[in-house]
C-alpha cells in the first residue's frame, strides 16, 4: 500500500513540475523545421532561420525555452572566481526531461516521411479525424491499391528468424492470443505464434489505443518513452515502450499511465537479439514489415461495435470516403523511432537547445560538459555553439581556401575566447570515454573475461553506451567539420550535414549500398583544413559514488531534487570549471550543463539509500549530516 502511495505521490509531484513551467519559462509557438543557412549577412541563428507552427497551445507548446540557471554555491567552489557554472534547466519541459525535444522532432519527421500517418485535428478526436492529406479514408495511398488486388510494397527488412528468449511465455493457443471477449472470428493463431505474452499484450494495448492507426515503438530507458508517449497522445498516435530492467520502477508506471504499451526486459549488451532496442525493431517488423496483426485491427477493432459507437457509426463501417468492411486491412502504420541512429535526435537540439544556450549567456560559452544517452544533446549543443564561435571570430570566410596553407593566413577577430571546448561525462561501463580519450570505443567491462549476459555496471539510468551511435558519431569520428564550408550558405557547416544525412534514409533493402556510399561520401566531404575540427574535445569518467556525493550536495546547498545522471553531469563541469584560468583583463568564463530530470523519478534506486547501500555497496551520506566544501572536493577527486 505504502509502494502505491509513493508511485502515486512521484506521479502527482511531476505533473506538478511540468505545470511550474508555465510561470518559469517563456513559450514559443514557432519552431524550426530544420532549415540551418543563415541570412545573407550570416548572422541568423539556425534555430531563428525557419519557422513552422506546429500546434497552437497544448503540450508542444511548452517544449523548449527553459530557463539558464546560475549556481552559486557549486561556483563558488571555485578557486577561480571568474568562473561561472550554468544549468539548462531541462527537467522544467512538460514531459520533465530534454527528450521532450527529441521525441517532437523525429515524430514530425516520421509523419513528414509518410511513416506515420497526419495528427488528429486539434478541433476533434476519433477515427473520423483522420480522413484527409495523403490517407485516403484513413487508409496510407501507397496501400488504396491493395484492394484491386496490388501487391502491398512493403520494406525488405527481413525479421530475426532466431527468435530466443527463455524469459518469455509465448503465445501458444487461441485463448491467450487474444482477449477473452474477441469476436474476430478470422484472425490467424499462427500470426501470433512465438511472440511473448508480454510483447503482444502490448501491442494489442496499442491497438486499442490509436486513433489514426498510428503506432510509435521505441527502445528506451525510459525518459524518451515518456515524451514519445506524451507527445503521440495529443497527436492520436499510440506508442510501445520497450525498456530495461535497470531502470526506475516509476519510469514504467508512468509509462502505463499515459496509456502505453510497455514491455520491461533484461538489460543486456547491444549484440543480444533480446537488447531492448533490438526487441523494439522486432516488434516494428511484426507490425509493420510481417503485418501480422492486420485481422484482428480490421476485424476486432476497426468493425466492433464499440468502436463504431465511439465513433458515431451505426451498422457498417463507412467512413467518410465510403470505406465499407471489405475495404482494405493493411491500415497500421508502425514507426520504429531509433532514437539512437535518428538523426532527427541530434537535430533537435542543434536548432533548439544549441541556440537557446548561445543566446542565453549573448554568446559567452566556454565550456558545455554533459552525459551522452544517445548523443544528440552533446553533439547537437556542441556542434551549434562551435558553428557559433568560428561564424563570429573568422568573419572574412567568404575568401577562406581549403588549401590549409591559405586557411592559415585568414586573419582571427579580435576576440579573447577560445572555441568551446566540449566535454563528454560518462559513468562506469560505458566505452564513450576510451573513444574520446584514445580512439578505441572500449570498457574494461566488456572484455571476455567480465563480460555478463545481463549488465548492470551503473547505477545512472539513460546514459553510456557500449558501441558508437550515429548521433554520438557525428561528434568524433563522424563529425570532422570544416566549419567554414560556405558553398550552399554563409556558415551552417554542421547543421548541413545533418540535413543531408537526414535525406539519405531510405527503407528500400536494394538501396542500402547506395545509402552507405551517399553517407560516407557526406561525412568524408569536408575536407581537413586549419579550421576544421571533431565536435567533442574530451571526456571525463564519473563514478557511481561521485554521482551519489554531489547529488545530495546539490539538494542541501543549492536546493536541486535531481537524478543520477545529472550528478554526472554537475561532477564533469566542476573537473573543467577548476581547470579553466583567466588572464588580467579576461572576460568571465561559462560553464554549462544539464539538468535532465528531476530527483522525483529516481526514488526507487538513486534515492533509495537501501539500494544504494545493500544493492551497490555504496555509501550513503548521512541524512543529519551534510558534506562541506572542502570535503565534496576531495570525494571528487578535484584538486584545487
């Protein structure tokens, strides 16, 4: 009882958050459609280039503006006082995270590539919204011809065929493939056959679920889920979580609050076909490639009685455009997100975050320092704010060569600063670091002889990653920027090769080799000169313990409630911010990071002193007593 209660009270205490934006950050209606060339002077920001409303008032209306912090307490532990540290309040968008960002982003690219279908209007709710654009009575047009007897041109992707998975019951017999009150009459068993229970009620949940027979389906710690899931309410779309074992008990709770399908899985290393983003591709295969959950849409949903009651039909389906019961089935359109390989992720935050951040502080960035989940906050903000700084300190690039002899004699501004230097924080297990540091993505973790089936090496939830990600590529060695190639616009070097990489993705299997060929061509196109340079400069490991001090310092002494990974994050801009100096006549110096999400998600685990005692053998500072100034330095092994 005690257990519900909390998960109840952490529910309330984040829609209390989300509400508290209203009166602590600015809204904008407008947002950026991706469009990165500047003004004909180069002085537009990229996220200021292009706007397109996307919904007046509502949940996207609260994504983004959050505020920039000060934190004197943690700046003041500074030997250097000329030194300031900074937190992008990201915990204060609506979903209580930055992903709040991303999941906007790549559903408004899926629906703009036809892998989903068009949002509900915002004047109604229910199937018969969805009868316009490019649906015709609700049904894609690449699948209207299926009723004349057209074959149905579906992606090539073939499904895992070695489906294993002895932590699962499967669906083995008509009384568990569907509910107990199912008057579909023709749906194959067999569909369904060697699909976990678990995984189908899921799906079948999200069946229910949809109002524009759009589904979203990602693998996620968590956080993402709850935005994608957020965000596909106010849209119509429904959406299947799959996620981690390792995770906050109160992530899948709220998940299934929002209405989501959600499948919890053991955490494991990504080659295991039952890594939970492996399992979300799996599910999108069934769905959408194998379509093997067409019958029961059409004939248990589609044709209920409940649905055309809801819906205001009487007898017969017929929608607007005339669409009887033999119309047809293929009418689900499954979108696999891939937050970690979509570069709609990345995008995001250069045209949002990157910009907010540069604008905040007039330009001033010295420094930005955080942890990478997927890598599209770091590299997405590190990209913008060095396409920033050499817009602005090499004003004459209209005559800059690729010849580097050349490039060397273009003359710098007057400005003190440096470029930003870009910092990744990553925890134990993660191979980011030794990637950063010495080219080699590796952890002692993974060596044959530790190497475990299911992997548990950090208490931080949502970050670090055992293997090099598009989105993280594009920030080492992906991501060599000659930041002064002006051939389409004045500037814009980074946000161009998103762009391009973005209008390579193709689902067609015959295109692949032609894909990977476009996207090497792409990443291989600026050409290494004076001003060219990878995104991430450099990388510092935190370990769990340090993440477990700072924490309850941030909450004593600067009145902060956060998670394990924003620890993280303030630990690594404290390391740079003690290592950074100024000169007589200097400028200020600024340092930024993030606060992901708030301590409210996390009570179950990072703030749960049994877990962090018992579980991880950690320490636990004491509850009547506090860590001074002094001694958080030490713990932190940060010499001053």
């Amino acid at each position: 009882m005690a257990s519900t209660a909390a998960t109840v009270a952490t529910i309330a205490a984040t829609f209390a958050l989300a509400a508290a934006t209203l009166s602590l950050k600015r809204r904008s209606r407008e947002r950026n459609d991706g469009v990165h060339c500047g003004s004909s002077d180069g002085s537009v920001h990229a996220a200021a280039a292009a706007k397109t409303t996307t919904t007046e008032g509502g949940y996207e209306s609260l994504i983004g503006n959050t505020p920039l912090v000060y934190l004197p307490k943690i700046s003041s532990l500074l030997p250097n006082k000329d030194v300031n540290i900074f937190v992008k309040m990201e915990s204060l968008n609506p979903g209580g995270t930055g992903k709040d960002r991303a999941a906007r982003s790549m559903i408004l690219d899926a629906e703009r590539r036809g892998e989903l279908p068009p949002p509900l209007s915002r004047k109604c709710r229910g199937m018969d919204c969805i009868y316009n654009g490019d649906h015709v009575g609700g049904i894609r047009k690449r699948d209207a011809d299926a009723s004349t007897g057209e074959a149905y041109e579906s992606s090539n992707v073939q499904p895992n065929t070695n489906e294993k998975n002895n932590t699962h019951q499967f669906v083995t017999s008509q009384s568990n493939a569907l509910s107990s009150n199912s008057k579909c009459t023709n749906t194959n068993i067999n569909d369904f056959i060697n699909i976990p229970e678990n995984i189908h009620s899921a799906i079948l949940t999200a069946l229910h679920t949809t109002q524009t027979h759009g589904i979203l389906i990602e693998g996620t710690s968590g956080s993402t889920g709850i935005s994608l899931a957020s965000l596909s309410a106010s849209r119509g779309h429904a959406t299947i979580v799959i996620m981690p074992d390792d995770q906050s008990s109160q992530k899948a709770e709220f998940l299934r609050r929002l209405g989501c399908g959600v499948v919890v899985v053991k955490n494991c290393g990504i080659s295991n076909p039952d890594h939970y983003v492996n399992v979300a591709r799996r599910v999108w295969e069934w769905l959408e490639v194998e379509r093997r959950y067409d019958s029961y849409y059409w004939e248990e949903i589609m044709n209920s009685d409940e649905k055309r009651t809801i819906n205001g039909h009487n007898g017969d389906f017929d929608g607007p455009s005339g669409i009887h019961q033999s119309a047809p089935k293929k009418l689900i359109t499954a979108a696999f997100m891939n937050q970690f390989e979509n570069l709609a992720n990345v995008n995001s935050h250069y045209t949002t975050t990157g910009p907010e951040i540069y604008s905040q502080l007039d330009g001033k960035v010295d420094a930005f320092v955080m942890s990478a989940g997927t890598g599209g906050t770091l590299v997405g903000v590190g990209g913008y704010l060095k396409e920033q700084w050499y817009r602005e300190n090499y004003p004459d690039h209209e005559n800059l060569s690729h010849d580097k002899t050349q490039s060397q004699q273009i003359q710098k501004s007057e400005s003190k600063r440096e470029p930003p230097t870009i910092a990744l924080v990553d925890p134990p297990g993660s191979s980011l670091y030794n990637k950063i540091k010495y080219g080699v993505a590796y952890a002692s973790q993974q060596s044959e002889r530790r190497l475990r089936r299911h992997r548990y090496d950090t208490l931080a939830e949502g970050i670090g990653l055992d293997r090099i990600t598009a989105n993280f590529g594009l920030g080492c060695e992906d991501g060599i920027v000659d930041w002064y190639n002006s051939s389409e616009c004045k500037g814009g070097a980074f946000g161009r090769k998103i762009d391009a990489l973005m209008n390579i993705k193709s689902t067609s299997a015959t295109n692949q080799s032609n894909n990977t060929s476009a996207r090497r061509k792409v990443i291989s196109n600026n050409r290494s000169t004076s001003l060219s340079s990878s995104i991430v400069d450099d990388a510092i490991s935190v370990t769990d313990q340090q993440a477990v001090y700072m924490a309850h310092y941030l909450l004593r002494h600067e009145g902060l409630f956060v998670g394990s990974s924003t620890a993280m994050n303030l630990v690594g801009a404290l390391a740079i911010a003690s290592q950074m100096t100024t000169k007589e006549g200097e400028e200020v110096k600024n340092v930024v990071t993030v606060v992901c999400d708030g301590g409210q998600r996390h009570t179950s685990r990072f703030w749960n002193r049994d877990f962090i005692v018992d579980d991880w053998g950690l320490v636990w500072p004491g509850d009547d007593s506090d860590i001074d100034d002094k001694q958080l330095l030490e713990l932190l092994g940060i010499s001053i």
